[in-house]
C-alpha cells in the first residue's frame, strides 16, 4: 500500500513538472546560436541521430586524446539530454555491471568484455569506474571562458558534483581544471562510495598548427566503505520481517578500502613536412609526417583497512593480528614512449583517398611495486619491494581506398623485459555501402597477456600466495558489426576463445570465506550477439538494446545468457527549440550465479552457486533541455514491491530500494 500510493506521489510530480516545462517554454525566449547547420547536423549524427536539436558555442570546440591519433578532430559543444538520465558509470545501458549495491563501491562488467592490456598489471580494478584518466580529459579551444556545472541529486542517498571550467590565456593556448565529488551512502550500513576526482590540464598549438601539447595533472581519491553484506542472506524473501534498512545487520562496521590513483601526463606532436586540410566539416589538419613523445608518471596505492573482530567469518583469520588491519599496495610507473608517423596520399584531392598511413614506435616501461603491512603498533609485518621494466615496439599501419573503405593494423610487442613475449596483434576494417544501406565494419586480435601481479604474489593480513607460475592468459578474437545510421540499427556478433583463463575462487585453505587465485587449463569459448534498434512512432520513440552470450564454462565464467536495456519515451519539442522526453526505461538479464566479493582484495570471484531470482528494473523520468541547462528528474525502480522486492547483482550485496533523483548539467559561456 505504501509503494503504491508513493507511485502515485511520483506520478502526480511527473505530470505538474511537465507542465511547469511548458509553461517556461510559453515565457522564455529561448535562442540558440547554432553555426553552420550542415556542421551541427554532422556532428550530432553521431551521437544521437538527425532529428535532435544542437545548442552549441560559436567559440568553443573540444577534442580528446583519441581525437588526435591521426590528426586533431574539434567537435562543438553539445548539450543533447541524451541518456543524461544514466549518469552512473555502473548503469550504462550497452555496458552494465554487478556491483555491491551503490555508485563508489567495487564493480565489474555484466557482460563478458575482457581489457585489452598488455606488460604489468597490479590487479586491483574494482574502483576504475570512478577514476579519471589522461584518456578522459577532454581538451578545449575556448575564445571565450567557457564553465560546466553537473549536480545530482537524491538526498542523502547519493550525491554527485562536477565542474568544468576552461579558458585560452592566448589566442593558442588554454588551460582548465575539472573537480568532481561523489557520495553515495546507500540506504544499508557503511553501504558508502566516496570518491574525488581533481585535474589541471592544458593545450598548447603552435600558430602554423603544427607543434602540439597537451599536459595534465589528475588526483584520484576512492574510498569504498566495507560491509561485507547484510548479515540476514533472505531479505527479499516471502515471510520476511522487514525493518529499517539502515538497523540491517551488517557483517563489517570498520573495514574499507582507499584507493589514490595520481597521474602527471605529457604529449607532444610534430608535423613535419607538407600539411593537408581535409575537405570536411571541421576543416582537420592533416600531416604527412608527424613525430610524437608521451611522458607519463603514475603513483598509485591501493589500502585495505580494519580494525574490529570478523565474529561473522567474512575473511578469514588474519596471519598478523585477528582484529587489526593496513594492508598496502603501491605501484610507481614511468613511461616513455616516441613514435614516427608518415601518410602517403595524393596532392591536391578534395576526397581523401589511396592514403598509406604507417606508425613506428618504442615505448619503455618502468614499474616500483611494494606491499606493506602495518600492524597496531606501527611496525610491518609485510615489506617487500619489486621492480620491472619493458620495452615494447609499437606498430601500425593503415590504408584507405576510398572514403568508403579502409583497413588497419595495430601491433605492440613486448621484446624485452619482465613482461617479454606479450602481444596484441590487432586488425579491423569498414566497409561503407551506401548511406542508404549502412556500413561493415570487421575486427579481429589476438592477445597474449601476462598474469596480474595480484595473481602471483600477495602477502596481506588475511590472504598470501608466493609466485603461482600461471601461464600467460591468450585470448582470440573475431567480430562482425552492421550499422545503418539512417534506421538506427545495428548488429553485431564477437567470438572469444580464451586459455589460461585466471580467476578468483572460494578456497578452504585459510579458512572460511577464503579466496585463491586459480587458472582454468582448457579453452573457454564465448559468442556474444549484439542487436540495438531505435523506432519512432510519430513523437514516441522507442530504443532497445538485446545482448546474448553463450559459453561452455558458466561455472567459471559467470555472465547471464541474456540482457536487455529499452528505452520507451515521448519526443516533444516546443517553438523548435525546446526539447523535452517523458518515458521509462527497462534493464534485465537472465538468472545466474553471481560472484561473491571479497573486502580485503576487492576481488570479485567464484563463490557460491545460489542463483537470485531476476527481475526487470524500470526506472521512469523526464528530462528537458533548457537553453543552455539540461535537466532531468528519475524514480529509479519504480516497480519496487510489484513482484519484485529486492535485487542483487553479487551475493549477499543488495541493490538500492527505489530512489527519487535530480540531475541538472548548466553551461556557461559568452
């Protein structure tokens, strides 16, 4: 009774909110300043299709280290309410996870999408969610100080908190700074994610374009708080006496794990000889010879802390001390890395055609390692310190033939090293064959990878393993994609096979609740087929994604066989320059054994085979898009108590209760 007449509440909000909408839309003059519109049209087609409507910065362009592989790709500025409603990193719609229950806590993917790394490995990746990269600072071109504000919202539950703020101090030069806090307390005991994220960075351009520099500094701060579950394993259960969420017994009440993750990044380009301007939309600078040097400097730790009795067996007895805790993982790594770029196309052609591209490079890798145990008192029961190195070749090589048509390699080699005889052989072509009928586009890698270090060596309070001598984990790939822009369809089929797959699995040799490191000696096959469409009935919309996966070692590779994400919504715009969606969206996935947690590693492994029961999650909202502010308001898990009374995503962690949130992301420029 008290869900429904919430639904209600939520219900009655929705519908005067939405009519609050129209009527700023009737009193404000809402103009936008959209240059070129085959420009705003381009763009924005490959992001959300061609009907949506683009606010963009006359001023302002931006780019990213991806963008700038071959030459320097500027896009404008966007403020689309695309999927502005899944703001969580652990609820992207094609890229779902398991976690334990909140944003700021341990997660991995739902889906099987292994990383496509190579050399040293720390092991510790339950927290990458929440951390910002070189790779995603994005860089601006701004003639006129441009600032973000992005603010969400869901009382005490969880909150979020970023800016944005970037300016040229010469007409080639710009600096900026991105803050971003979160906080999410969840609604059961030390269920808390804390993280913080602050970054300088800045983009330098020579006045004939032709040297370029872009430098950042990102401090990462990640601190998961450890329950280690609610203590009573059948809170969604028939016949269960409900209380408050937050008087739920708790398995642990001091224990959490801290992460910092600290970056100093440099790269540096050089065009040499001739330079080409490409004929399209953003008029990109194209090199025919280019020098590249990146610098990077990581000091990263990772801690795990507890000081109180494990009466309830989440981990087992510690070797040092059974109530007190600090262990600590750290990992200083230098790299330097220069690569030759050279282009081969014909002078003088407004289509870029019959274009070799060809990369050479070496990159040399330096790694600090050390392991820390701290007792009470401040003496260590663990230090030990370990250092790596390698040398890797680096190689590409691409070919264009048409605008329509191109191929390209990519090859990195360990040579040398501690890491020596890894590889990632990597091919792909796209094939387009006709706006009308869509493109191909086909991909194919191998991979040779070295065990984690987690893997091989560990010494802690609770767990120690010395110098496994796991074999080196192979995977191959094939995949197959058709897209068609123009009916928002897209089909796509991978094939993995993998060897020497490590895991983590639910071990007796320490005791309860023990963990080891385990390698699977025969083959694992996995074939994933991936479908995504977008409809339209007039001004309703309706965006659905299927995922199917199927292998012959469930047990070992846990991963439902089925997920879907849809998204059903009303498109209305208002005067032409008004954009606001009303709708719902759907997540599933079929039933399986999920994976256990452990705190002291934050390690998700193989643990229990008790399969939870698995329901469709729909979350409903609207969202608006305001002059230069998007809004959004969502109930999340609207259908709480109609069937489905709980979920979870890891053993014994619950998910969030149905929550009410607010989100609102305003830009500010001249």
């Amino acid at each position: 009774m008290q869900n429904y007449k919430m639904r209600k509440v939520v219900q009655t909000c929705f519908f005067i909110l939405l009519l609050l909408g129209i009527q700023k839309a009737f009193a404000q003059d809402l103009k936008t300043n959209i240059n070129d519109k085959s420009e705003a049209d381009s763009i924005r087609k490959r992001i959300d299709g061609k009907d949506s409507i683009v606010y963009t910065a006359k001023f302002i362009r931006f780019t990213k280290l991806a963008l700038s592989k071959d030459s320097i790709v500027l896009l404008p500025l966007d403020t689309s309410t695309t999927n502005i409603q899944n703001y969580s990193p652990l609820l992207q719609p094609q890229h779902p996870t398991i976690n334990n229950g909140n944003m700021g806590l341990a997660a991995r993917p739902l889906l099987y999408e292994p990383s496509k790394r190579i050399g040293f490995d720390v092991g510790f990746h339950s927290l990458d969610y929440y951390a910002l990269t070189p790779e995603d600072i994005i860089y601006y071109q701004a003639r006129a100080p441009y600032t973000n504000l992005y603010l969400i919202s869901a009382g005490q539950k969880e909150q979020l908190f970023k800016a944005i703020h970037s300016q040229n101090i010469k007409k080639n030069w710009n600096i900026g700074v991105n803050f971003n806090r979160g906080d999410s307390r969840g609604f059961y005991s030390r269920q808390r994610g804390d993280n913080l994220n602050v970054a300088v960075f800045s983009w330098y351009q020579s006045p004939g374009k032709r040297y370029n520099m872009w430098a950042s500094a990102i401090f990462n701060t990640m601190r998961a708080y450890e329950n280690g579950s609610t203590l009573d394993p059948d809170l969604f259960e028939p016949g269960y006496n409900k209380i408050s969420r937050d008087a739920e017994e708790i398995r642990l009440r001091t224990a959490r794990n801290l992460y910092r993750k600290n970056t100093v990044f440099l790269k540096q380009t050089y065009y040499v000889g001739r330079i080409d301007t490409s004929a399209n939309v953003n008029s990109a600078v194209l090199p025919t010879n280019k020098v590249t040097y990146t610098f990077a400097y990581d000091n990263d730790s990772y801690d795990f802390a507890k000081n109180e009795n494990d009466v309830t067996g989440v981990m087992p007895e510690g070797f040092a001390s059974p109530t007190f805790t600090n262990d600590s993982t750290h990992v200083q790594h230098v790299k330097n890395e220069f690569i030759y770029s050279f282009f081969l196309r014909p002078k003088n052609s407004t289509v870029i055609k019959n274009e070799l591209k060809v990369d050479a490079g070496i990159r040399h890798d330096y790694y600090q390692h050390k392991f820390l145990g701290i007792k009470e008192d401040g003496s260590n029961y663990e230090q030990s310190q370990f250092a790596y190195q390698n040398i890797t070749v680096l190689g590409a090589a691409g070919y264009r033939f048409t605008s329509n048509i191109d191929l390209n390699l990519d090859v990195q080699q360990i040579l040398q090293g501690e890491n020596a005889g890894d590889y990632l052989y990597e091919a792909k072509t796209r094939i387009l064959l006709s706006k009308s009928v869509g493109r191909v586009e086909l991909g194919a890698y191998a991979q040779n990878q070295s065990p984690a270090a987690l893997f091989n060596y560990y010494h802690g309070n609770h767990y120690r393993w010395d110098f496994q001598n796991f074999k080196n984990t192979k995977i191959a790939n094939l995949s197959f994609n058709f897209i068609n822009d123009k009916y928002g369809f897209t089909a796509g089929a991978k094939y993995f096979l993998t060897s020497n797959y490590l895991y983590f699995a639910a071990d007796d040799t320490y005791g309860v609740n023990a963990i080891m490191p385990l390698q699977e000696s025969s083959d694992i096959s996995l074939i994933r087929l991936d479908l995504s469409k977008k409809w339209k009935f007039g001004r309703f919309v309706l965006e659905n994604y299927i995922a199917y996966q199927k292998t012959d070692k469930n047990a070992i590779l846990r991963t439902p066989e089925f997920y879907t994400y849809n998204s059903f919504y009303l498109d209305q715009t208002f005067f032409k320059v008004l954009k606001a969606n009303v709708g719902f969206d759907v997540r599933y996935n079929s039933e399986y054994a999920n994976y256990s947690y452990s705190p002291a590693t934050a390690q998700f492994y193989v643990g229990s085979d008790r399969v939870f029961k698995s329901t469709p999650i729909v979350d409903v909202f609207i969202k608006a898009n305001l002059k230069r502010a998007n809004l959004f308001l969502k109930y999340d898990y609207i259908n709480q108590g109609l069937f489905s009374p709980g979920y979870y995503t890891v053993n014994r962690y619950p998910m969030q209760d149905a929550l009410l949130k607010f989100g609102v992301s305003w830009n500010f420029y001249d």
